[in-house]
C-alpha cells in the first residue's frame, strides 16, 4: 500500500491569523504544517460557525478545537472569576486528562486564559466548588456527570458557575458520548448553556443518535468530512494509510503463544497495546504475562474501566511516560480505545475482536497517529470467525491475512495437522504458575466466564456463535484446572480439556492472611456438613413405640424442608468442591419424588417407600 499523510498547508496561511505564541509553540511541537481536519476545522470555529466533524482516528481533532477556544478566549474581555467562556466535554476522564495536557502546553504564561479538570473520580464536588472559586477557570474539561453537576448543582451543593458567558461548547468522541448513556445528562447541560454560543461535535462516526444532538443543540452547522483514500486503489477507507492491518487465525488456546511470537518479532516495536475482551481478562492475563520467563525485560502495565480511578491515572501516566527505548506492553479493555493520545504507540494486538465492531478502528487508531506509520494485528478463531475479515472490508476497513507464526519465527497456515509442541509447552507452564496461587485459579476460571458472557452478547452475533466455539480450547488456553459451572455450559459437550487432578481441599494461596481464612472457613463447611448430615440420618430413624402416620408425615414435610433450604444454599456454592455430590444427588431425587407426589403421578405410599429407599 502506497501512503502519505495529508498535509493542509502552514499555520500562517490561516484567515484569521492565529496569535504569534500559538504558532510559537506549535513550532515547539514540531507541527509545521496543518492536517485537513484542522484546516477546515478552524477557520470556522474562528468565524463563529457551529461544526460537525467526521474524521478518522489519529487525524488530528484535538488541536482544531483546542486552539479556536484559545484564540477567542484571548481576544475578548478578561471573564469575572466565576464566568467561563468554553466547555470540553469528553466520554472518559482519561481523555479528558489528555485534552487537559494539551491546553496546559499552550497556556504556559498566566496572563492567559486558565483551565481545569473536572472529572471526579479522586475528588468530590465540594472540593471541584472549592478549587473553581480559587482558581476561576475559563475553560472547563471534564466528563459529562461532573459537569453537569458542578454547572447546575446536586443536592446542598449549588452552583458557583456563571455561563452567560459561554463562547464554545465541544463535544469530543460524540458517539462515545452516547453509546455509554450520556444523552440525558447531555441534554441537561445543553440546555442550561446560553443559545448564543458556538458549538463543536466531533467524532469518528456519524449516528442517527448525533443526528439527534445536531438538531437540537447546534445551528446550522457546517458539516466537515475528511475521509481516507488508498493513492494506488482510489478505494475509500475508515483508518489511517500509514496503519497496517494484520489477522492471524489460529485455535483459541494457540492466542496467548502467537502474542508472545509477535511481540518478541516486531524487534523495532518499543510500546505496544494489547485488547483483551474485559476486565477479568486483563487483570488475570496480567498476572500470567509478568510471570513468563518469554516477556523477560519487558514492562507490563493493565488498564480497565473497573480499576479506582487513582490505579487507573498511575498506569496512564506510567506508560505514557516510558522512555521511547523502552520496550512496554499495556494491556486494556476499550476503556483506551477511544481519544486517548498515546504517544509512539508502535503496535496494536487485539486478542478478540471488540463486542462492538464500531469500536475496531478506534482501537487500532492507537497507533498510526499524525501521519506516523503503526501496525495492529487481530487474532481470530480459526472457522466462523474468519468472516469477520469479509464483515471489515465491508466496513471499509482493509485487513491482510497474515501466517501463523511457529516457534522458530517462520510461518504456517494452521490445520488440524498442524503440531507445535511449543505451544504444548506454554500452556504447561502457565498451568504451573496457576497452580502456585488459588488466586490465579479464581482469576482464571472468573476470566473465562467473563469471555464465555462477552462472546454470547456480542454484536456482530452471526459471526460469533457460542455453538461454534470450542470452549475445551478456550479454557486450554486460559490455563483452567477445571471447568466452572455455568448455565452456558449446560447442554454443551466440552472437547478438548482434560481437568488437573490437584486436590482443592490442599491447593493454596500465596497470601497467608488469605489462605488462613481458607482453611478456617474449609474446616467450618466439614463440621456443618457432619452436622447436618448426622440431622438428617436422626430425624429418620423412626421412635419406638406407638407413632401416628400424621406424625409421621408432619416430621416428613419437616425433613422435606429441611432438604430444600440445603439445596437452596448448595446451589450459591455451585463451584465449591465436590465433596457435597452424592448428597446433592440424593436431594435432586427426593425433590423430584415430591413433585410426582404432587402431581398426582405416585401414591403417597409409593413415595414413603421410594423415599425411604434413598435412606
């Protein structure tokens, strides 16, 4: 593929001219020259035009609202300490960070307009309060909820913020914005901000649901397209030229050993981002990774949206950081697959494809960013999933099938005589390390479960079919000991695993504090059961002397309900050890004697004497 990035001619060339100290430290950042989306983008913005802009990932939007916010804001009157004069509006606190930075680098001098950061998360709205009367920001960046609190008010806590003001409003990754559920909280914010504004919507792609906010919130807006066109073909594309699309097909549990193979070949690749399909799977493939003696020397780092919002900057921040000659991995769920700006990202590995395929070219636009060349790679399940290469080109995103690489870095196409001992081989080892600490188990079998739900919701639901997927192999390549019981698996004949015979009464965790209380609740469950179990046998044996069959029947319901809170409680202890089967058994026997009994399909004596037969 032949590809350049789209220059749109120098900063000085723009009408109106842009302030000296802006083309300054645009110098300083290296950008000589314009992309499209900003050429087009801020003039308009300068000429008070309500803008609606599609354009691909990596293409430069943050500058084309960050600096016409800068130069209007500069050109008016001081603001009262309470007024503000923009609002940036952004899907994650991440991004928001992001934006943040980027105002920071041109609003060095103090006589300039300030900023702040309103994202909660590490504070609460009295302390956001507290900091905007000290510092009277201009321009406020934040997530939706938090803004719209601290423009508005919650509770006691009223507002101190004075929007008459208002110059522009931005709505950066707009469609994000909606898909996570802001569209009521958008709503309020719109509607408490002045008619008399300029408004900008920004996003990747355009929906019937941004439709929506353009008719409401914006006036006649211009619309500003920047598509992406291959020089040779002439063929339309939603992703960057300089980004290189790779897919790799291979069985579920051959994932993990391909990651490693990739990684340790892309000798030029310093930092690379790793997609996992949720949380659970990046916090245990996390713990595995930092394990394998393959990713010796490499810095591995995770990122989700259920870590507290402390842990999530701290990784942010330690991986963006990195020096350039470090060689890091970051694994995430999308959480990073939107806006953030993550600087020599070399490489994209997406381990399944995301739930919603809209959210594709987002995460491989991670890389590839300004005009700089990157590579992604998607691993698929050899069999149905391989149309989703055919699903991509229709999306207008081209994908190169690409070789199943063998462990001595030479390539294959994978059939079912494919043999690759070496994958053998990590799997054991992962095994291994599983069985060092209950905690990975834990984390592996909830990892699995996890993968088995996100793969049953998935969107693209023609493609990916639970029925087409051997889950033998999945939990091969999870590193499971045993299989979890789950309603999924129900009626689903499982190939391919064969469960470890270790001993879960004695199989430990590492933390002590923890595997005391393990062992403590273990010899708790013996006892109770012992109890229990001696109960039941008592109840049973029959007084002598005379005794009324409606005695007898009144200590039968007895034990009949005695049985079904048992049952009740086994089954919130579905995955605990084995060692209540043969009563659970009995259980389901005796519960399905009662339901004939009551259905009128056995006699009552038929039930004493079927009943007492399980005794």
């Amino acid at each position: 593929m032949s590809a350049t990035f789209a220059k749109a001619g120098s900063w000085d060339t723009l009408e109106p001219k842009l302030s000296p100290f802006i083309l300054e430290t645009l110098a300083t950042l290296g950008f000589s020259e314009m992309t499209p989306v900003q050429a087009s983008a801020i003039p308009l913005f300068m000429k008070n035009k309500d803008v609606v802009i599609e354009a691909v990932t990596g293409s430069g939007k943050t500058l084309s609202f960050v600096i016409p916010i800068i130069e209007k804001l500069t050109r008016k009157k001081r603001l009262a300490k309470n007024e503000i004069g923009a609002i940036v509006i952004t899907p994650t606190r991440e991004l928001a960070q992001q934006i943040s930075s980027v105002f920071s680098i041109f609003l060095k001098d103090p006589s300039l307009p300030k900023h702040a950061l309103i994202i909660g998360g590490t504070t609460t709205l009295h302390d956001d309060i507290a900091e905007f009367k000290e510092l009277g920001p201009d321009i406020l960046i934040g997530t939706p909820g938090r803004l719209r609190d601290l423009l508005i008010g919650k509770g006691s806590e009223k507002s101190v913020v004075n929007t008459k003001e208002l110059e522009i409003l931005v709505l950066d990754e707009a469609d994000r914005l909606l898909d996570m559920g802001f569209s009521q909280t958008l709503d309020n914010i719109i509607t408490h901000l002045p008619k008399q504004r300029r408004t900008g919507l920004f996003s990747a792609t355009m929906t019937d649901s941004i439709s929506e906010i353009v008719r409401v919130g914006l006036r006649n807006p211009v619309k500003v397209v920047v598509k992406v066109e291959d020089i040779i073909s002439k063929d339309e594309q939603r992703t960057p030229l300089t980004l290189d699309i790779g897919c790799i097909v291979c069985e579920p549990h051959q994932k993990l050993a391909q990651l490693i193979r990739i990684i340790n070949r892309e000798k030029t690749t310093k930092k690379c981002i790793v997609y996992y399909a949720t949380c659970a799977c990046v916090d245990y493939f996390y713990k595995i990774l930092t394990k394998l003696s393959q990713l010796k020397g490499i810095s591995i780092h995770s990122l989700h949206g259920k870590m507290d919002t402390k842990r999530r900057t701290a990784t942010y921040q330690s991986f963006i950081n990195l020096p350039t000659t470090s060689k890091a991995l970051l694994l995430c769920t999308d959480v990073a697959a939107r806006g953030l700006d993550m600087p020599d990202v070399d490489f994209i590995i997406q381990m399944d494809p995301p739930q919603d395929p809209k959210v594709f070219s987002h995460r491989c636009g991670r890389t590839a960013r300004a005009g700089k060349k990157g590579k992604a790679i998607l691993l698929l399940v050899k069999g149905r999933e391989e149309v989703y290469v055919d699903f991509l080109k229709i999306r207008k995103i081209p994908v190169r099938l690409l070789s199943y690489i063998l462990s001595d870095n030479s390539n294959t196409i994978v059939t079912q005589d494919t043999i690759d001992e070496e994958n053998d081989s990590l799997l054991k080892q992962v095994q291994d390390i599983v069985l060092a600490d209950r905690d990975l188990h834990d984390k592996g079998t909830k990892a699995f479960v996890s993968y088995v739900r996100f793969y049953t919701k998935h969107d693209a639901s023609y493609i990916f079919r639970l029925k087409d997927l051997d889950l033998g192999k999945v939990a091969k390549g999870y590193g499971l000991l045993r299989l979890p019981k789950m309603p999924e698996l129900k009626d689903y004949k499982i190939n391919d695993f064969e469960e470890n015979s270790v001993n879960m009464d004695e199989y430990k965790y590492a933390d002590k504090s923890r595997e005391k209380k393990r062992r403590q609740k273990l010899i708790e469950e013996k006892l109770r059961y012992a109890t229990q179990s001696d109960k039941i046998h008592k109840r049973r044996q029959l007084p002598k002397g005379s005794w009324s069959a409606k005695k007898l029947a009144k200590q039968r319901k007895a034990e009949r309900k005695f049985k079904k809170a048992k049952k009740k409680e086994f089954l919130k202890k579905r995955n605990a050890d084995d060692m209540i089967d043969d009563e659970w058994k009995e259980l389901q026997k005796e519960e399905r004697l009662a339901k004939k009994l009551k259905k009128g399909k056995i006699k009552k004596e038929e039930f004493e004497k079927r009943n007492n037969e399980l005794d």
